[in-house]
C-alpha cells in the first residue's frame, strides 16, 4: 500500500505543479465506492499455506477481490483511467484464475531485494513461479528495490497508474461530474442527486414546460 500511496500522492503534486488545486478533490464522487475496502480485506487478509481446501478459498478470496474492484471501475467507467485500471484488474484476475493465486518470480524478489533463501509469506495467495503457471509475463515479475522491495506485475502498472490519472486529471480541474449512465436493467441509477433523465423511466419525466411566444415578447412567462 505504501507504493500506492506515493503513486498517488506525486499524482496530485504533479497536477497541482500543472495549475491545479486540491480543492477539485472535494468533487470526487465513486459510485458503489463501498466495494473496495470488502476487495482490499479479501486480498490483505492472511491464509496461510495449509490444506488444498484452504489454498482453493485463498485463491476464490483474489478472484473474488478483482471482480469486485472491476465493478466499482465498470459503474465508474466515465472516469479518467478508468480503461487502463479495467485492463490491469483484468490482466491480474486471469493470472490469478488459471494459477489458483498470483505467481511471483524469484529474480524478481532476488532484486527487489530479497536475500537467498526466497520464502513468501502469503503463500496461500501467492507462490514461487514454476513452468507449469501459466501467462507468465502477466505474473509478479516486475522489481521495485529498497526502500520499497516489492514485486509487481504489468496489471498492478496499469491499474495503479490508471489511478495516477485520475487523480492527476481531478488535480487540474479536468473532469466532468460523475453521472452514472442511464441503463436499460439492473444498474438503473434512481438517486435523488442524478438529472431527472437518469432518474425516472420517460412514462413519468415531467414534459419541459413552454412560454407562447406572444407571451415571451412580453417578458411573461417563468
């Protein structure tokens, strides 16, 4: 979390240096924004290596936490790095589904700082890559040395600086509200703050009210 926090912190530094200001981070709005602490438990909480069962709930907790993380980005989707946090959810789900967990390279560890003997401590979510995982490239395989010392893989670059830009682009004042769009089904956003168009099916949008013309030369009229 530490590589996250700076990533975004310099991201907002940057968009200030640009001309903007912290104040358009009040703007902020995240639909169903309550999703993503629920993923973030599911990925931090700890399973230690044990019974296949143990390792199989480890690997449904990942899958379950990119799935949940790519619905807040999809509800969200007109936000500024909303395609490349989507692709890198993406990437890291279908490294994490095919793996049973998400693999992670020894040279990477090696220098990212790890000494010889290489040991992950989350090895129910996490283990050594071997020839059998599968979508290599897309694994832990990227070193971040001192004083960080961690491995990412290309998903994490892609969603993390999705989320760069986000902040970046709210940081100078380039943004648009937040509204969700309309849908046909279940995601029919009805929330008191949305436009009326977004609110309510056309049977009961009230018709735009009309001024005659003769009235309006007049300055009559609402």
């Amino acid at each position: 979390m530490t590589i996250v926090v700076l990533v975004l912190a310099l991201a907002v530094l940057a968009g200030i240096i640009a001309g903007g200001s912290v104040r358009f981070l009040e703007h902020i709005r995240v639909h169903w924004w309550g999703l993503a602490p629920i993923a973030l438990v599911l990925q931090s909480f700890p399973l230690p290596v044990g019974s296949a069962e143990r390792a199989g709930l480890a690997a449904a907790s990942l899958v379950a936490s990119y799935v949940l993380l790519l619905a807040v980005v999809a509800v969200n989707r007109r936000v500024p790095g909303a395609a490349l946090m989507a692709a890198g959810l993406m990437m890291n789900l279908a490294v994490v589904a095919l793996n049973g967990g998400m693999p992670v390279s020894r040279d990477a560890m090696l220098a990212a700082g790890a000494d010889g003997a290489v040991v992950i401590e989350d090895g129910a979510k996490h283990h050594l890559m071997t020839e059998a995982d599968v979508l290599r490239p897309l694994a832990d395989v990227i070193p971040v040395g001192p004083p960080f010392g961690v491995v990412l893989s290309f998903g994490d670059v892609l969603l993390y600086g999705g989320m760069a830009w986000w902040c970046f682009t709210v940081t100078r004042g380039r943004f648009r509200d937040n509204l969700r769009p309309p849908s046909r089904r279940f995601l029919m956003y009805r929330g008191k703050h949305a436009p009326e168009a977004y609110r309510l099916p056309a049977r009961y949008r009230r018709a735009p009210e009309t001024v005659p013309v003769g009235a309006a030369r007049l300055g009559f009229g609402p």
